[in-house]
C-alpha cells in the first residue's frame, strides 16, 4: 500500500470509539424497528 492510500486509511479509522457509537446507534435502531413491527403486527 502507498503512503497516500495509509493515511487515507487513518484519516478514517475512528477507532474504538468511533465503532462503540456505530454499534450503540445500530442497536438502538433495530430496537426502535422491533417496537414498531410489534405494534404493527398487533395492529391488525
């Protein structure tokens, strides 16, 4: 890999911190998604 393409990587990489956030959103949406499908199952 070139040195530009590297720090293109970096620039980036976020790290753990930036993963944890992903993951909390990703969770809380299929959380939200789960509510509504229930009450959308019950619904009818």
């Amino acid at each position: 890999m070139s040195d530009s393409n590297l720090k293109t990587v970096l620039k980036f990489d976020f790290g753990r911190k930036g993963f944890d956030k992903a993951a909390m959103f990703l969770i809380i949406l299929a959380a939200i998604l789960v509510l509504l499908g229930v009450y959308f199952v019950y619904s009818f």
